[in-house]
C-alpha cells in the first residue's frame, strides 16, 4: 500500500462443474498469471490469492491447488524481481491442508547450512 492507496484485481475463475478439462486448467491459470502481471504493473511488491473457481464455480480444489502453485511458480522463476510476497488465503480447513501439503512440491524449503563441526 502506497499512501493509503491499494489495489484489488478482480478475475473470474472457469465454471467447472461439468468437469475439468484442458479448457478449465488453461482458464484457471490465466486468471492466477493475468492477476500477476496486473499486480507487477501497478507496482504491487505482494499480492493474495483466494481459491478462485473452488467456490459454487465448482473447480475441484484437489486440482486447482497445482494450477495455482504451478502457475505463481512459473511467474516468480521469470519475474522473481518483480513481487515480494504471494499469499494464498484460504477459507476452508480442507483447502489449509491441501495447500500446506503441495506448497513443497511447487516451493521445496532452502535446504539448511550443514553444521559440520571442526575436530581440530
């Protein structure tokens, strides 16, 4: 926030209630990479995410958690520079798991200094 001022970008996610096919992945990312580069063209250094689609649109969360972490992947791999944060904000426990157990396929922990110990 800049000087009282914030932004909120609005997207509409994929109605997937007949299922998922390549058409819903495809749409599903593009609202997430769309939000991104709206959020790096306005300066935004954070942006927060809800589960789009997973709603009364009826995107499966058990699939829309991969398009989401793989889409904020590729995006941060190529624009790391440009955003400081991204958050996921979840609303159901369900959708807390299913992003605490992917965050690591998509966002593996730095791996910790090896505390080697001098015998000299």
């Amino acid at each position: 926030m800049l000087a009282g001022i914030s932004n909120v970008i609005h997207t509409v996610g994929p109605i997937a209630q007949g299922g998922v096919g390549e058409e819903e992945r495809n749409a599903l990312r593009s609202c997430y990479e769309n939000s991104l580069k709206a959020a790096t063209e306005t300066g935004a250094r954070s942006v927060a995410f809800p589960c789009i689609s997973t709603g009364i649109y009826g995107y499966p969360p058990e699939q829309a958690v991969h398009e989401a972490l793989a889409t904020v992947r590729e995006y941060l791999d190529a624009h790391h520079d440009k955003l400081d944060r991204v958050i996921f904000c979840v609303f159901l426990p369900t959708d807390k798991e299913l992003y605490l157990k992917n965050l690591p396929l998509y966002f593996p922990a730095a791996p910790k200094e090896a505390t080697v110990k001098s015998k000299l």
